[in-house]
C-alpha cells in the first residue's frame, strides 16, 4: 500500500480558502472551484479517494437523486452522514477493510415481455464511491473500447449507434445478425471480468475493491442472496464494468474484419449475403460462450434482411438513395399501449395532470425517434390521439345539462345540440362524430394545451 501525503489531503478540520466563493461539500472543497491534485505521487486508489474526484462522485450522485440502498438512508441524508464519517470511511477504504452493502433487488417489466428486468440498488454512499471509481477509470478504458461501441459513452448515443448501423447499409452490407445476449448483466462471469481488469489496472486494491461490489450480495424480501455470477444493473460501475467485459467481443469482431454496431449488450453484425451473416453467426457463438463465458439466446438471435430488424426501437429499409430509418412497428405499438394508459378515461387524473404527462412523453418519444421517416405516420397518430382525448372531454361532460351548454358555446345549433347531448351512444363512438369533430377541433385542443406528435416532429425532424 503506497503512503498517503499527509501534507497535500486527509488532513482533520480542514478549512476551505476564504477566496472561494462556492458552497462547501462534505470533504471540505467548494462546489465550484476545484482544483486536481497532481496524481504523480499517488496509486490508482488514492486517485480515486482524491477530494476533487469524491466531491465530483457527491455531487453526480446527490443530483441524480434515486432511491434509498438496504441502509434506508436517501440521497438527502447523504452529506451529513459523509461530513460525519468522511475520514473513517476513507481509511478504512485505504485499509481494505470496507465492506460494501448488499444491493437492493427491484423488478421492471421489459418492453414486450412477461418477464422483468432485475436491477440491483446501491446504498448512496456505495453509489458515491463506485461514482468515484469510474470517473478515474473510465478515461483510462476509454483509450481502449471500439469505435464501433456507443453504449453508455461520453459523446456517444443512440442516434450516433443507429446512424452508424444506416451508413453500414448503404455501403452494401444488407443482411444483419441480430444477437440477443440472454440476461446478460446476470450472467457475466466475475473471474473473466477480473481477469481482464487486471490486465490494465495494476493496482491490486482497486481490483479488490470492485471484486467486493460484484460480490456484495443481493437483498430481495428481506433475505440476503449471494452474488457469484453479474454485475448488478443499476450503479454506477456497472455501465463501465459491462462496456469492459464486451470490449473482448468488439476486439474479436475487429480481428475477424466485421462491419458491426454495439449499444450496451444490443449488437447488431452486418454482412453482404445471407450466407456470410450465418456463417459469422456460428463462428462467434464458441467465442462469447467458451472464451467470454456468455450465453447467447437462440431463439431471439437471428439472422435475416436488414428490412426485418429492430435495434434500438428503429427499424431499416432500402431505398435508391440508401438506406432509411423509421420506428420500428414493436416500438409505434408499445407508444399507442402508453397514450392508451395516459388517456384512460378512469385513471381520476385532472386535465393540467394529464396534459403534462402526454406533453413529456409525446416529446420524449418524438425526439428520441427523429431521425425515422414518420411523415405519414404521424398525422394518423395524432387522428387516433385526438379522438381519445374527445372521449375523455365527452365523459367529463357526464350529465345531459353539461353538454347542452358546452356544445352551445362551442357554436352547435340548438337543434343539434338538444339532439346530441340526449344520445345514448358509447364515448368511443361518440368521439369519432362529425359532431365533436367540428366542436372539439385541433386548434382547440392546442390552445387549451395538449402537446401533438405532428407538431413535434415538424420542430425536431432530422433530414
């Protein structure tokens, strides 16, 4: 273990310079002026228990927020619990004697599925503390990961992933190997990951430390669950620890001179025939499973023409010009599930509520899918859309009286409206008539403040 420069940190009770003008964080450096200690002198583990570096770990942490760990204790509670213990849990990192929390177990549904994605919660001072330890290692991986790989990257995204899979097929390369990693994040073997962090991280406490984190064991109904095999999904390490572990993959790829894309564990492997995309397929299969010690789902991966893919949510088709991306139809089907839930009649949620939830999703999707052709797609959205929204105006007009004044004010003739606010009828069919049509229109739904697919893509379309 290399010594600790009493002289330049750890020091008790010390003060922040009065010329600094931020806010104090709990290891005694201002919020906005830090300074970064030359490293030169110290090992991997110090660089990581550094004040700057655990005060940029406090912060990314307190901001993300995020839910309590095993302890209970929540990102509120963090900093003075961290002024408090600062030194003893310092030390004891340094020391090799601190001893993660287990992680706690909670259950998503995945898109499409019966079944549900397993994350696994830190407690926020092991949060802090795996945010420490990536902000130092990844930019000495970063020198190491694929070009080819967009997941969890600084400037790199989706869109980059997607537009790099299209510039691929318009290059020629139109049959595609789509694998599927079956739960990988459960699956990853720790030994493997090791090995391989060994092989750049020549500290042996810092290895150890990780080691702890992936054997710190789960918590799920109050009972502890050992963690022999994963990467718990939902720290802060476990981006950078499954980029790792997949770069092997990525470097076999490269080695074998393949066109592909990786997002996180979603890769897709282009090829010029159908025959050559089968082919690379059974060739890397006894790599990821015998050298990475992965699985891969047979039944999911496939192989087939790029038209019939999905990656990402976008799906690919051919035109004189390239190739071009539109939403895949899973993912438009899975948008009209959630517009259906926000727009359920019965939910008891009040117009501002609702409005608010539909203009941060129908934003949220629209931006995320910009770069697909939805020209024609959209209107027809928005045609569906806007008739559940004059479904749900026409039962809050519940009684006959309601509606006779409504549809009077809207501009309806008497005659109508004694007619139509006396109908029996059923709120779906009732939104779709020429009636509410012409009372409810577009424009009055935009000026009482509901968001439109339309208008959104008109802002963010991508040519």
């Amino acid at each position: 273990m290399q010594k600790i420069s009493q002289d330049t940190w750890l020091q008790k009770d010390r003060a922040a310079p009065e010329s600094y003008a931020g806010g104090q964080t709990f290891i005694g450096i201002t919020e906005n002026n830090f300074t970064d200690p030359d490293y030169q002198n110290y090992g991997l583990l110090e660089q990581i228990l550094s004040p700057a570096n655990l005060n940029r770990a406090f912060k990314k942490v307190r901001n993300n927020k995020g839910s309590a760990g095993v302890d209970k204790m929540d990102v509120e509670s963090l900093q003075d619990y961290l002024i408090t213990n600062k030194e003893l849990l310092i030390q004891s990192i340094l020391e090799g004697k601190y001893r993660p929390n287990p992680v706690r177990r909670v259950h998503i549904p995945k898109a499409n599925s019966k079944n549900k994605r397993s994350l696994g919660i830190p407690s926020v001072v092991d949060r802090v503390i795996q945010q420490a330890m990536a902000q130092v290692l990844s930019p000495t991986f970063e020198k190491q990961f694929s070009p080819q790989s967009y997941g969890f990257r600084p400037n790199r995204s989706a869109h980059k992933a997607v537009k790099q899979c299209q510039a691929f097929i318009t290059a020629g390369y139109k049959y595609a190997v789509d694998m599927d990693l079956e739960k990988f994040f459960d699956t990853v073997s720790q030994s493997k990951l090791i090995e391989v962090l060994s092989r750049t991280i020549k500290d042996g406490r810092v290895v150890s430390l990780i080691h702890k984190y992936l054997r710190a064991g789960v918590m799920e109904r109050g009972r502890l669950k050992s963690s022999k095999r994963g990467v718990p999904q939902g720290g802060p390490l476990s981006p950078l620890l499954s980029n790792i572990i997949l770069n092997e993959l990525d470097q076999e790829l490269h080695r074998r001179g393949h066109r592909f894309v990786r997002y996180a564990d979603d890769l897709v492997i282009l090829c010029k025939s159908k025959r050559s995309a089968q082919r690379s397929l059974r060739n890397i299969i006894p790599f990821i499973e015998n050298k990475l010690y992965l699985k891969v789902n047979q039944e999911k991966t496939a192989v087939g023409y790029i038209s019939r893919i999905k990656f990402l949510g976008y799906g690919f088709y051919k035109r004189k010009e390239g190739c071009r991306l539109r939403a895949h139809p899973s993912s438009i089907t899975r948008m009209r599930k959630r517009i259906k839930e926000l727009t359920n009649r019965s939910n008891g949620w009040g117009n501002e509520h609702r409005k608010q939830e539909l203009r941060q999703y129908i934003r949220g999707w629209v931006n995320y899918f910009k770069l697909a052709d939805m020209k024609t797609l959209m209107p027809r959205i928005d045609e569906w859309y806007r008739r559940r929204l004059r479904m749900i105006i026409w039962k809050q007009w519940k009684r006959i009286r309601t509606r006779f004044s409504n549809l009077l004010k809207l501009g309806l003739s008497k005659s109508k409206v004694r007619e139509f606010a006396n109908t029996r009828k059923g709120y779906w069919h009732i939104a779709s008539s020429p009636i509410l049509n012409r009372t409810i229109t577009t424009e009055r739904l935009a000026k009482a403040g509901y968001t439109f697919f339309t208008d959104c893509y008109r802002k963010v379309r991508v040519n």
